[in-house]
C-alpha cells in the first residue's frame, strides 16, 4: 500500500518540487500551506506520516506539533520538523513537544526521503505480534508497539517507542550513541545533535512515575545509555 505524506509548509515552489521528488518515489503526497489547511486535512483524511514546517504565515509549526500529540487520534502520527531557524533549542523543543525527527534548511531532498522512509518503517506493525518484554511493572508490546505500565499505556511517539525497544532488548549493556543510531537505522549521529538525550529524557518521565526508585534508563557518562533491569524484574507475575 502507498505510504500517504502531508506536507505543511508555505513556500509553494518547495511544496511543488518536493510533491515530485517523493511521489517519484513511490509516496502519496498531499500540501497544505497553512496551519489552518493542514489541520483540516488531517482531521478528514489518515495520513502515514507528516512533513512540518515551523514558520508558517498563521503561526508556529510547534502549536501543531504539540496538539497532534495530545489527540489520542494523531499521537502515534510519524512527523517531522523542517526549519529554517538556526538555534538549537528550536530543535530540541520540538522533540521534546514529540516530533520525531527534524531537517533544517536547506536541506537535500534525498535526505528527506531517507528520513522519512526511516519514519515509516519505524511506525510499520511488528511481525510476530505476540512479543512482550516484561520487566516488573513494565511492558514493551512489540506487536501493539505500546509500552505500558502498571497497564496504563504510556504516550511514547513512534521514534521513543523503537529507541526504549532498542534499550530493553539489552540490558544491562551499555548503548552508545552511535550503536543507538546504527540500531534504529536513522541518520547518522552528528556530534552536535542531542535529540536522543530529549528522546531518552521523554522517555523516563513515562516510564519511571517514582523519584525514589531506580532509575529503569541509565545515563553513563562519556558513553551513552544502559537499561536496568531491577529486583523485582524477575518477580512472580512480571
């Protein structure tokens, strides 16, 4: 089945190149100019993934980001950010808010498309759905691709879904960053890019509810990230 993209952004002559570009590619691709447009898109039609730009003429790309996360209906939705603004913590606020990947501009088209490619595959359905990981009150459902605790689902994007099952299917072993990346097949790491530091700090504030515990995601200094598993892992029931 062809993957359905929308494309919000402003500036028509991208839209109409990109449109292209990726429908050559084997992608139905839709634009909206606006928020507003893009809004009422996605609330008529189902879309496999969505390509945001930031500054749009009737406000923040970030407003949007944030309201696909908190309806039930989009929270799952692959999205990513384009931006044209050069400050980091633009960024960074955007992945915190819940997009999954973001591209400034200028950007190479192929890039995109291996990006979103990327996002698509992490979003597809698990083969062999019955795949549980259980460690105490804790469950990665690999079939559902949800995590949950205490049997509360927990509101984990897709990319923070696939970066926990990356973690959990080794514990004890520290990750670096770079083995990370590799294992989730996306972009290559640059060495100023943070976004797996706000993916993992997301990722605590769901799945660890207790300040006094242990943490379950450990961060080692110097070199990346471990998941631990705790005593009652091994408990009856767990």
């Amino acid at each position: 089945m062809t993957a359905r993209l929308l494309l919000i952004d402003d500036d028509a002559r991208l839209t109409a190149m990109l449109g292209d570009y990726l429908r050559g590619a084997g992608l139905s691709v839709e634009a909206a100019a606006s928020l507003g447009e893009g809004r009422a898109r996605i609330a008529a039609q189902s879309f496999d993934a969505v390509v945001l730009d930031l500054m749009l003429p009737d406000g923040d790309g970030l407003d949007l980001c944030r309201e696909l996360r908190t309806d039930p209906r989009t929270r799952q939705l692959p999205l990513l950010m384009l931006t044209a603004r050069a400050e980091p913590l633009d960024r960074v606020l955007g992945l915190e808010l819940g997009a999954d990947d973001y591209l400034p501009k200028p950007f190479e088209p192929r890039e995109l498309l291996a990006r979103i490619k990327a996002l698509l595959r992490r979003a597809a359905p698990a083969s062999g759905g019955d795949d549980v990981l259980r460690f105490g009150r804790l469950e990665i459902d690999l079939g559902a691709r949800v995590a949950r605790l205490d049997d509360k689902a927990c509101d984990l994007t897709s990319h923070q879904f696939d970066l926990l099952v990356v973690l959990a299917q080794s514990p004890g072993r520290v990750l670096s960053r770079d083995q990370i990346m590799d294992s989730l097949k996306g972009h290559p790491l640059d060495a100023f890019d943070r976004s797996i530091d706000v993916h993992v700090s997301r990722i605590r504030a769901l799945i660890e509810d207790n300040p006094k515990q242990p943490r379950r995601v450990l961060t080692v200094r110097g070199a990346g990230y471990v998941f631990a598993k705790k005593q009652d892992d091994d408990a009856p029931g767990s």
